[in-house]
C-alpha cells in the first residue's frame, strides 16, 4: 500500500533537473536518462562528462537512484556543482551499502554511507575534503528502513520504521548504528539534501 501524493508541479519560476529520471520523472522537471523512456527529454551517458547543460543553469536537481549506478562519485558530484546555481538545491536519494537492493542490482557500483557527502560539505566536522573543489552545505541527510522521505513529492510507502520513532532514534547515533549494527537491520535508503556552494 502506497500514500498518494497530490498533483504537484515544478514552481514555474525555477529550472529543475532531474537526474536519472526513467519513465518517472518529477512533473515539470528536464529529464535526463541514458535510457530514452517516455518522460526523459535529454538522453545522455551520465558517466560522460560535461553533461550537456551550461553551467550555473539549474535551481533544483534531483537524483533518485542514478548516482549509485555511475562509475565515479566525485566527478559526478563536481558535474551536479557546476550545472547548479548558486545556492540551488540537490537531493539525492540512494542505496545504503548494507541495503539488500544495492547487492542485488548487477548495475550498482557505487557505495554510500550516511557520510558519503561529508567529503563535500564544509558544515561538517570532517577531516578529508581535499577530493574535490566543489562545494556544497549540508541541509539534512537520514538514513530510512524503507522509503525516505524528500522535500520534492514522491511515493512513499507505509513505514512502520519511522512511525514508531526508530529511524529517528538511528539517525541520532547515525555513525555508531553504521559502524556496528548495520547488517543487524540495514537501512534500504539515504537521503541526502545539499545547497550549492559557489
């Protein structure tokens, strides 16, 4: 059983991106996908850099379970850095590497943890940011046991999880529940929400 989630739309003053997309794409959004599916307008290998946008252009990019799939992280995140504008938002939701859908798709090939995005965020307490030049804040980030919960609309099931406070309750002790625990009761999503440091 799925919540619905009413009609919504791309605030027509802001150019959203959505990475990824397949045959479901954020209503209003570009779309951009390897595949061509209905829905997809720019069809483009997303392990072949640049992508085909100027820089600076988007307000909003979304990237729901493509970013897993590419072949390097980094790279991918610097794209993602010089499409965006200043202060735009970028929302990621991805496998968690202990997730038993991410073991399972023979296409995955990269691994996130809850503090994947630390090496690009200043925000954070973290010591190793030197990989990359691109910048980003970190807004929020969680860990869900089944379909995490973003600031763009999308279907999400019943999760008893976060009803009766347990996600909350990992997400508080985030680094301690990944270091010794996560393959007790693996979490199946991350969600990441990011703003363009430029």
């Amino acid at each position: 059983m799925s919540i619905a989630v009413p009609a919504w739309k791309v605030p027509t003053d802001q150019q959203w991106l959505d990475v990824g997309c397949g045959p479901d794409k954020v209503p209003g959004a570009l779309g951009l996908d390897i595949v061509p599916l209905d829905g997809v307008d720019v069809v483009h290998d997303l392990n072949i850099f640049p992508w085909p946008f100027p820089d600076g252009h988007f307000d909003h990019i979304v990237c729901r379970h493509s970013l897993s799939h590419l072949n390097d992280l980094v790279a991918c995140i610097e794209e993602l850095h010089r499409i965006a504008k200043d202060r735009a938002i970028v929302e990621i939701i991805a496998p968690h590497y202990a997730s038993d859908n991410f073991n399972t798709d023979p296409t995955h090939r990269i691994h996130m943890g809850y503090r994947s995005m630390n090496y690009f965020c200043d925000n954070v307490a973290f010591k190793y940011r030197y990989y990359s030049a691109a910048r980003f804040a970190l807004m929020r980030r969680q860990l869900s046991f089944r379909t995490a919960a973003a600031d763009f609309p999308r279907h999400i099931g019943i999760n008893p999880f976060r009803w009766i406070g347990f996600e909350q309750f990992v997400n508080g002790f985030a680094r301690i529940y990944e270091r010794f625990f996560v393959y007790w009761l693996p979490p199946s999503e991350l969600y990441f929400k990011l703003r363009v440091v430029k």
